[in-house]
C-alpha cells in the first residue's frame, strides 16, 4: 500500500544556507517548526559541491530533529538535483522542496528520484514529504490547480522574485509597496490550488526582516485568507509567524461555542447567534479551527 501523507501542520519555515553549519544550527536551535536547509538560491554554484556534505553530516548529526530539518534542492531545470539528492538523502531528511517547478509533471519526476534513492538507502518507500514552489516560473501559474493527488505533496507554497524574471517584469511591487496584481495573482492561485489538492497553504517570505510589524499584519491577512504558514528568512521573524498562526483563545472558544450550538440542534441548516444567522460553513470553519487548535 502506498504511503499516506497527510497535510503538514507547520506554521513556521525558516531557510538557513547549506554551506553555513552556524546558521543551520542557529535555525535548529530556535522555534521554527520546520528548518529548509537551503542548497539553491542561498548557495553560489562554485559553492554547492561544498554544501551538499556539509548538509548530510549536519542531519545525520541531528537525529532527534530530522524531522524538522528539510531540504530545498536545486531545480529539475538544472544541473545539481540528482547530486543534491544523491548527497542528502542518506541522512534522511524530513522533507524536501522542489522549486521553480513548471508542473506536476516535475512533482511525478522528483518522485521516481526520491523512490529509487529510498530504496537504496533502506528509508520507507514514498515516505519522504515535499513542498512545491508552485509559481516561480511563468508556465507554472497555468498549473496550479493541478497537484490533487499528486505524490507525496503535503504543501504547495509560492514566489514572487523568480516569478518576476520569468516574465521579465522590472518589479512585482506597486507603488505603496504591495505586490502588483499578477503576484497577488500568484497568492490566490497557490491557496485554491492547495484547498484543491487537500494540502497546505505556506505563503511566501517577507523579505524585509526587520520590519516586525508588516510581517503580524501580513501574516494575519493570509491566514485569514486560507493560508496556514509562512516562510522566513531570519530567525527573529519565526516568533510572530508561529504567533499569527496560532489560533487565540478567543477565536477557539468562539469556535467552539459554534460547535457546540449545532450539536444541540442536530438536523438544522441554519440557526440564530448573535443577533445574526450561522449556517452550514460557519460550523465548517469552525470545526477546522479546532482541529488547527488540537480541539477537534
């Protein structure tokens, strides 16, 4: 019987470059939920031979927290993937990132990739998890309601810079400093593709990291929005992440108050709270909110 992933709950993921052992143990050492070990833009070319064993020997080392400690590997447009994986995958990662995807089809090609070096190294077959950068290149976008089903996939999240030179723009920001409409695009794509695959939706890095405050609005915007992580680039950004994605004790009891109406009043489509009307999809949202919460 095939593996069975189911999607991940993890709110914080925060890069650290394969080639710095420091930043990859400071990345462990704090509060991400998931630590992605970088072998692709964090590293220079001339560098990546380097990292790769860098990289095995800093899992291997961290048995403990092997679960935490993912991968993003180089593109399968490129010349480093199977060395990436070759190297890596013998300390057995958590997970592994593909980036810069044009498909699902890169989705079912890393698979055989990973089948086949599972097999070699004793690891559980099908068993290693993946997130998929689903908007970086332009083909992409037209992709990506397309990952249900698709093996091992347990997230989908998106990215704004390589989609910029993808389609040769000059900037993706508008004026004010929000993104322009085809990376807005980009965000609501990745949500729906991801509801639609029955994934995980991670929303993309803030790169400006100090800036605390934009990042709780941002990420309390997304998760409003559907979106149930995000990406970091510096550690100081992981405590308002996992703070964000939290569910608060208001919101819980609220949910369960909802609940809790519903149940008393089996059979009803639609009931009266608040001086307003709830029906089916507020108990939905409700009920998901506490299975988030560990509620439910």
């Amino acid at each position: 019987m095939p593996f069975q992933h189911e999607p991940i709950a993890a709110r914080s993921w925060l890069f650290a470059p394969g080639d710095s052992e420091k930043k990859m143990t400071k990345a462990m050492e704090g509060e991400a939920d998931i630590v992605l070990i970088d072998l692709e833009d964090a590293v220079a070319p001339d560098s990546k031979a380097a990292a790769r064993p860098m990289v095995h020997d800093f899992i291997k080392a961290n048995p403990e927290q092997r679960g935490r400690l993912w991968v993003r590997i180089n593109p399968l447009d490129g010349p480093h993937t199977l060395d990436d994986l070759v190297a890596v995958m013998p300390a057995r990662p958590g997970g592994i990132m593909l980036p810069k995807v044009y498909g699902r089809q890169d989705v079912e090609t890393l698979d055989r990739y990973l089948e086949a070096l599972e097999v070699a190294n004793g690891i559980e077959q099908g068993s290693t998890p993946v997130i998929v950068l689903i908007t970086e290149t332009a083909e992409a976008m037209f992709h990506t309601g397309n990952y249900k089903g698709a093996p091992r996939v347990v997230a989908l999240t998106w990215g704004a810079e390589d989609l910029a030179d993808s389609i040769g723009a000059s900037s993706n920001r508008n004026a004010d400093g929000s993104y322009s409409f085809t990376y807005e695009l980009a965000r609501s794509l990745t949500v729906l593709g991801a509801a639609t695959a029955g994934v995980t939706a991670i929303e993309t890095i803030s790169a400006d990291f100090k800036d605390l405050e934009a990042l709780k609005a941002r990420a309390e915007k997304v998760r409003r929005d559907g979106y149930r992580g995000m990406m970091a680039i510096h550690p100081a950004q992981v405590p308002v992440i996992n703070e964000a994605f939290t569910p608060t004790e208001a919101e819980i009891a609220e949910a369960q108050e909802i609940v809790d109406i519903f149940a008393a009043n089996p059979g009803v489509g639609a009931i009266g709270w608040k001086g307003g009307m709830l029906d089916r999809p507020y108990l939905a949202r409700a009920e998901r909110l506490l299975r988030q919460a560990g509620k439910l």
